[in-house]
C-alpha cells in the first residue's frame, strides 16, 4: 500500500527542491544568446549556389592585378581640390588581398508590423543595425583601404543619402575620340530599375553594354557627368561586365572639384555589380571638368583587349526596395539589409532568396545567408580573400560582457569549439581575438574580457552559402550591458576594435604567408601652417604615437602631405620625408593641408585641418582646440515613429568632430583678404607655435577639449599676456565662459579681468542676432548649426554671458533677451576681446561668419573697413547628411524588472463554527476510538471543522471565478 507524507511535508519537500535546483542553477554560467536569427534552421533546403560565371571559368594567378589600384600622378602645382582622403585606396601590408565586410543586420520589411523594421531594438540607447553600418563605413572600410585591401561590404557603405547614376546612353553619358572603337555587346548590364523596386527586379539585368577597344595611348573615351544633388562628399561606384578579354587596367579618371584621381581596374574581375573606386568631394549640378568619371582606352595591352562600358554612381541613396504591400524605406540606403543590397548589386535570386521563397515573410530570414552567398558568388577561384562580420551581441540578464568570435560548427551556440567550417577560418579567428583582447585592453578597459573562439551552426559563416573563404563572425561587445553599450557608443572604442581587426588580419596573412609583419601607423597629432617667408609656407607636425608593444612595426617611414583649395576636398599629396614640408604659394591664395603617416604597412588617417592665407606677415592666428570626440557631442536620432525605437544615438564623425573645422574660420577671415596662419590646439601646447608676435588670436575651443576639458591654466596665461601686451582675442566655445565660471580662482580671475563676461540663467535660442546699437548690429537672425546639414557639428549647449565690468553685449539669442556675445573694451595697452557663448564654425552661414569677423578686424584696427560679403548661402533641397535630427538620447533598458507580483487575495470571511457535541455515539460512531470529552481530542476535531470550512470557501471561490 503506498503512502503519502502529509501535505504540508510535500509542500516543504517541494520548496527544498526547488530551492536546491535554484541553488544550482545559479552556479551555472549563463548560456549565451549568440546571434539568434543567424542560426542555421536544421533540415532546411536551399538552391544550389550559383555556378561560376563565365569570366570565372580560369583560376586567378597568384600575380593577377587587384580589382582596383590607385594610379600616381605628379602633382601639379595647380591642384584646387580633389578626393577625400578618408577613404583612400594606397599599397600596404593588404595589398591583393580581398575583405569582404558584412555590417550585421539592418531594416527589413516586417509583415506582422506592416512596416520597415530593425532586427535588433534600441538597447541603452543603442541600435546594433546602426552601430555596424556606422563603424563598417567610417572606420573598417577606410582603415583596410589605406592598407591597400580591396573592400567589397554586403551592405551600402555610403553613409550619404543622395545618389546620382548615370548609365551608358542616358543623360549625362558622352563618347568620344575614334567612334569605330565602340562596340553594341550583348552582355548585360545596369539600367535604372523601377522605383519602387520589387523583390525580384535585378537591376544588372535590365540594361546592356558596350565596349571599347584599347589602344596603346588613349585615342577614345566614355565620360559619364552626373547631376549631382548637392556638395558633399560621395563614393564613387563604377560597373562593368568582366570577360577574358576585358584589359586588367582599365583606366578610369575621377573629375572632382578641381582635380584628378586615376585608377586602373581590372575588369577580368567582380564584373556585373557595383565596385568602389573611392570616395571624393563634388559640388552640386553638372560639371564635365570637376564632376564627372572618364573611361580611357589607354592600355598596356596596347590593342590587345577589349573595355566594358555600362554605368557610374555616386552615393548611397535612399530606400529603393518596395511593393503595393510595403513601400521603400524612408532612410539612408546604408541602414537596409544586406538582403536588398546584394540584389540591388547585382547578385542572382539564389543570393538574395536562397530558400526559393521569395515572399515578404521571407526577407528577414533570407538576410543572413544572402551576406555570404553574395561574397562567394562575387569571388573568383584563386582570389586571396576572407569574410569578416561585425555584430554586437545580447544576452538574457544584461550581465554578460566582452568579445567573442564565431566560426562554423555543427553545435549550438553553447560557447564550445567543433570547428567544421572553411579551412584556416578558425586560424583567422584566434588571430583577430589576440589583437582584440591585446588592443581594448591596452587603450579602452584593462578588464575588456574577450572569450576564446567558439563555433556555432550560424548560417553567416556556414560553408553551404560560403565555401571560398575563411569566414568569422565577431561579436563585439554586448549592447545589452550598460558597460559594454556604453564603449559601443565611443568613437574612441569603435576606433580601436576596427583597428584591431586590420591588425589581425595583417598578422594573419603576413604569418601564412611567411612575410614580416607591416602595421599602417597612426594619425600625426598636432600641426601647424605658417606663412615662413614671403610665398614660402611651412607646415609643421608631430610624430604619431608608436604602440610600444607592436616594437616598432607602426612606425612611420615618411608622410604625405595633402593640399586643398576649400577644406573639403583634396589632392592626391606628395610624399614627405621627416616632419616639416615647405610649400611655395602666390601672394593671397588661400590653403589647407592635412598629414598622414605612411610605411609598408599603408596609410594612416589624415590629421586635423591647418591652413593659411598667404601673405608677407601674417597678423592672425587661428587656433582649432576642439579636441573633444565622445558619446556627450553625439546626437540621439528622433526615431519612436514609426520605427519604435525612441532615440538612439548616432556617431558620424562629420557631425561629430573630424577636425575639419578650421575651414570655417579660415573662410570668414579670407574674406576680409586677411593674412593668417593656423594650428590645433595640441601645436600650442607641442610649442610648435606661440600667439606671441601675431595682431589679433581666433581660438575656438568647439565644445571643447579632450573628455570635455576647458582652457588649461597654460592656455590662460599664454591668452592673458597676449591680451595684456596689446593682442586682440576672439574666443568662441559651446560651454567656455561656464566652464571658467565653475573653475578654480584663478578661472574666474581670467573670466572677469580678461573676457569680462559672466554667465547668466535662461535657456538660449538655437539662431543669434546682432544687439542693437552694438558692434554686431546688423547681424540678422542666424541659425545654429544641428548637425543635419552640411557644415559644422551640432553646437549642442551654449552659453548664456553677460557683460561685467569693461564689457558690452554684442550678440543675442533671437527672441530673447539673453546674451550670446559679449566684447570688452579694453584700454591700452590691453586688446579688443570678443568671447562667443557658441562655437564660431556653429554659426550655420559663411555670408553671416564673415560680417562678425569682418566687423571684429574693423574694431581691432587690422582693416580699415568691412569687406563686400560672399554670396548668400545656399541650402539644399535635400541633406547630404544621414542625420535627420539632434535629439537627446533616449535609452531603452532591455531586461526592465519584471512588475511587483499583485497583493494575496483577502483571506476569506471567518465561519463560525457551533460547539461540537461531546458525544457522538447516537450517530454510530463509536469506533472511531474518539468519544471522550472535551481536551485533546476535541480541539483536533475543531481543528479539523476548521480546515473542512476553508476548503469548501476555496472551492465556492473557485468555481465562482469560473
């Protein structure tokens, strides 16, 4: 007969072991969530991959020329502006080599929500789909380009939102030279696809080609003169249709605003899509000489081969894809999917629907694997190529932190290694961790924890869609940690893990193939122009840091020194020996330059912009100590509708602080036909330059130094003498004067006997104007800039002043009473102060920037009157910029507490329960063995009643409920 303990033991029985599997369960480690949707479904059936096209029918020879080189030319002396040196394409330790880069997720057309959506959501103020788009783009791709790789990104890596494209006989499309050298062809090509597009339209279908035979010097040639939107810098995007007999230096030329970039492609190979050549500055509308690509039919083949001639384009665009059930992002192209670029490049429906469904359900699915399908349908047998994915991770607590690296493996993500994916791609893996874990934990968190490699059936890195090539999958950081979505969201942090990466897979390829090990160096830090000697300038700068740990390997064997007319764009450079370069300019032209370090390695990123005026004694000097990039000078982007994702922040370097500022202050004095030299703040402190000796000083602080630092007590004595000894100052800077006002004595001693302002409570306007009966008088009402037009940064908080003693209220915010500029007048021997409460280069119009400071130099004496005005500014229909506003950052915590669990129901009503007769023989029960009187026995039975009331209580309750 089986028994049962009684309940209230069953009950404690069950608390203990549940308690002891809690217990155990938190001696556990969690198990990781790794990419959830990139998990290889099992027994799920896809198509065949893509047979090798025709031109893929011959092995490439371990000498073939890479897909595209950069061609050297002299430098002529006439440059005016040319390509940006951002995304420059030069020889290093990746030459030859191929990266193909996949940015992870991005929006898709969700048929549940009826709308576009992103595949992660905002964690802690931070989107993964945007995050890997915005360092694949700014950071990765440049970095591997300037080390001479070839790049090809699953996703659109242009960050600018306006296009243009030009197609072989459209608008815009000339040929010239011998006619009889163009060919019809009935190779297929690009044609403009229809708009919205469908899920099935292949836009490299729908057009066609023509060729071009060489010739030993060029005697015919194709140009292609886009109408461009709007100036700003855009990619340059050619394609073609390889063949055997296509010349592998095909020779392109550039137009940009002002110069020439030359290229040779091989159209051998990545025929039939889209290839980057590089990324430059033009200037709206159409401009055959400055804005236009040109297709020579110059060979070294001489008239041995044949060109194809299909389309250009610039830009990434806008949402393209869409239906009568969902229409076409309203984004910047570079945040869809891969799923939609690959078919927009080019890529069969095996690439881009790799089940055979192609129904909206099926997009997000279809994402994952069109990425690798894609690499592997583009690459040639015999190239020398890897695929890298950059994505963040997630876990279920929010507690889990670090660097991992996937590759394939049969087992679940369940942080094990059982590698069975393409040779060597676990020996990329372990080489990008090393210099992951050795980089972060150097320059960002001695305690940054990065995993050993793990494998796991994600369908990115499985060899069914990308047997070519070693694959790895990278997952940063955990974004739904506060910790780690707080690095996430540093430019420093997103610096330093694609640095790492180039380095990885540097020391990968340099110890499989036996070769010394060649890192690109880092940026040069402070520079400095000056006009030298009449004619003669002298650009001046400091070594980059070496990473003492790499011995050596990132030094700097020369420089390139790079020249330009705007400050926008630039020219091809010239290479540099040691740490000064003299350059001989006509009085009054006006310059910029920017350095980069170069070895065997490769390039590194340009330095800050310089520039001068030339003339005989420069009288100003102007000063760019904006040396601030963190998250707090990012913006958050306003998108809850109808995305749902509040507002994360967003980090584009161009609104943020690319050191290119200097321009705008460099533009305003020209105007007045001033002389002027030019440095960043670190070359005052470097001493490479002293205010000593110059008339009148422009420092610009932006919003601020290095983690949001104000003026040194350095700089503050330097200024003060200056003043004092007969100098006039104009000092501008978001948070300046309120900074000095929360510092030390001596901080409030220079605000008041120097500046002479103080700072004042109110919230100011984001537009100034002039104070009337003031110096500024006839300043209208200006904008401030927000970050989502061309031009500066966004000027974030500015400052409200308010004139102490000596000083006069100058400029104000717009509809306010409440100051924004404030001028001392000083007495002899000290100088005219002007101090802004905004960044100068903030003031988002150069016909406005250029009456404040024209009417400065009237008030300082260096000119005798206000120069004429430029023209007034135009703005364009459309932003070049992908921001569409500066918002404060909205964070979402994603593992919210869960919600007090409600209150006990009331116990019920107590029952009455009549005495209990002391005898229950007359009702036969006399064998219970219970018939005594009151004591013991009686108080259990009451007991008893008791229970048998509650339960039929219970139960009414219950069944009441029902």
């Amino acid at each position: 007969m089986r028994t049962f303990p009684p309940s209230w033991s069953r009950t404690l029985a069950l608390t203990l072991l549940c308690t002891s599997v809690l217990a155990h369960a938190q001696g556990t480690p969690e198990a990781f969530e790794g990419d959830g949707l990139g998990l290889e479904p099992p027994g799920v059936q896809y198509l065949p991959a893509p047979a090798p096209r025709a031109h893929e029918q011959r092995r490439l020879s371990p000498d073939a020329p890479a897909v595209v080189r950069r061609e050297a030319r002299p430098v002529k002396s006439n440059v005016k502006t040319a390509g940006v040196p951002q995304t420059r394409r030069g020889e290093g330790a990746l030459s030859g080599k191929v990266i193909y880069l996949s940015p992870g997720h991005g929006f898709y057309r969700s048929e549940p929500l009826k709308r576009w959506a992103t595949q992660r959501p905002n964690t802690w103020g931070v989107v993964e789909d945007f995050i890997s788009a915005e360092v694949v783009s700014q950071e990765l791709q440049p970095l591997l380009m300037a080390a001479g790789a070839t790049v090809v990104t699953v996703r659109e890596s242009d960050l600018n939102p306006l296009i243009a494209t030009v197609d072989n006989g459209g608008t815009g499309y000339a040929e010239a030279g011998d006619s009889s050298r163009f060919h019809a062809s009935t190779q297929k090509g690009w044609a403009p696809p229809p708009v919205p597009m469908a899920n099935n339209v292949e836009p490299f279908t729908l057009g066609t080609t023509r060729t071009l035979d060489t010739a030993a010097s060029s005697n015919a040639r194709a140009t292609w003169t886009p109408d461009v939107p709007a100036d700003a810098a855009y990619n340059v995007y050619v394609s073609y249709g390889s063949g055997a007999t296509r010349a592998t230096d095909a020779h392109y030329v550039v137009k940009h605003a002002g110069g020439e970039s030359h290229f040779r492609v091989n159209q051998q190979r990545h025929g039939g899509t889209w290839v980057l050549l590089g990324r430059f500055y033009f200037k709206a509308g159409a401009h055959p000489e400055s804005g236009a690509v040109v297709l020579e039919n110059d060979s070294a083949q001489g008239a041995g081969a044949t060109l194809s001639v299909d389309a250009v384009r610039l830009g990434g665009g806008r949402g393209l894809m869409g239906d009568a059930a969902q229409g076409p992002l309203l984004r910047p192209r570079f945040e869809e999917s891969g799923r939609y670029h690959v078919q927009y490049s080019g890529a069969p429906f095996s690439v881009y629907a790799p089940t055979g469904a192609n129904a909206l359900s099926n997009e997000r699915n279809a994402d994952v694997n069109s990425r690798p399908r894609f690499a592997a349908w583009l690459h040639e047998e015999g190239e020398d190529a890897v695929y890298v994915a950059w994505h963040t991770n997630a876990g279920t607590s929010g507690t889990i932190r670090g660097t991992e690296a996937y590759v394939y493996g049969p087992n679940p993500v369940d942080g094990t290694l059982n590698f069975t994916g393409v040779k060597d791609s676990d020996v990329l893996g372990r080489a990008l961790l090393s210099q992951i874990d050795v980089d972060l934990k150097r320059e960002v968190d001695p305690n940054w924890r990065v995993r050993s490699l793990r494998s796991a059936n994600l369908g990115e890195v499985s060899p069914t869609h990308n047997p070519e090539m070693p694959s790895v999958l990278l997952e940063m950081a955990y974004h739904d940690n506060t910790t780690d979505a707080g690095a996430l969201k540093e430019a420093r942090f997103r610096h330093v893990a694609a640095r790492a990466i180039v380095q990885g897979l540097i020391k990968y390829f340099a110890t499989r193939d036996g070769q010394a090990v060649n890192l690109p160096p880092e940026t040069p830090g402070a520079v400095v122009a000056r006009n030298a000697t009449p004619g003669a300038v002298e650009v001046k700068w400091t070594a980059p840091p070496q990473v003492a740990s790499e011995e050596g390997r990132d030094a700097p064997t020369g420089y390139r020194l790079y020249q330009s007319a705007d400050g926008f764009g630039w020219d091809e450079g010239s290479d540099v020996q040691g740490t000064t370069a003299t350059v001989t300019l006509s009085p009054g032209t006006l310059r910029y330059f920017r350095v980069a370090a170069v070895n065997a390695g490769g390039e590194s990123f340009p330095s800050a912009t310089v520039g001068v005026r030339v003339g005989d004694a420069a009288p100003v000097l102007l000063v760019n100590a904006y040396e601030r990039l963190d998250a707090s000078v990012a913006c958050g982007e306003e998108l809850e509708t109808p995305y749902d994702l509040e507002a994360p922040l967003r980090v584009y370097l161009e609104a943020t602080n690319d050191g290119s500022y200097l321009r705008q202050h460099g533009a305003a004095f020209a105007q007045s036909a001033v002389a002027f030299d030019s440095a960043t703040g670190n070359a005052v402190a470097a001493g490479l330059v002293s205010p000593t000796g110059y008339r009148l000083v422009d420092w610009s602080t932006g919003r601020g130094g290095v983690r949001g630092a104000g003026l040194t007590r350095t700089e503050q004595d330097a200024l003060r003498a200056f003043v004092t000894g007969g100098g006039h100052l104009m000092l501008s800077g978001g948070r300046t004067v309120s900074t000095l006002a929360a510092g030390t004595a001596d901080d409030k001693l220079f605000l008041a006997d120097i500046l002479r302002a103080s700072i004042a409570a109110g919230a100011p306007a984001a537009r100034v104007e002039g104070s009337a009966g003031g110096l500024l008088s006839d300043l209208p009402a200006t904008a401030l800039a927000d970050g989502t037009t061309p031009g500066a940064y966004p000027v974030g908080v500015t400052d409200v002043l308010a004139p102490t003693g000596g000083g006069a209220d100058v400029l104000r915010y717009t509809g306010t009473s409440l100051g924004a500029g404030v001028l001392s007048s000083g007495t002899a021997p000290a100088g005219q102060v002007l101090v802004l409460g905004f960044p100068f280069e903030g003031l988002a119009s150069n016909r406005e920037r250029s009456r404040l400071v024209g009417a400065f130099l009237v008030r300082s004496g260096i000119v005798a009157q206000a120069p004429a005005l430029p023209a007034a500014d135009v703005t364009p229909a459309v932003s070049p910029r992908p921001l569409s506003s500066c918002v404060a950052v909205r964070e979402v915590d994603p593992h919210p507490a869960p919600p007090p669990p409600p209150p006990p129901p009331p116990p019920p009503e107590p029952t009455v329960v009549p005495a209990l007769p002391n005898d229950y023989s007359p009702k036969g029960d006399s064998g219970c063995g219970c018939g005594a009187g009151a004591g013991t026995a009686s108080g259990l039975w009451l007991l008893a009643g008791v229970i048998v009331q509650l339960r039929r209580a219970r139960a009414k309750a219950a069944h009441a409920k029902r």
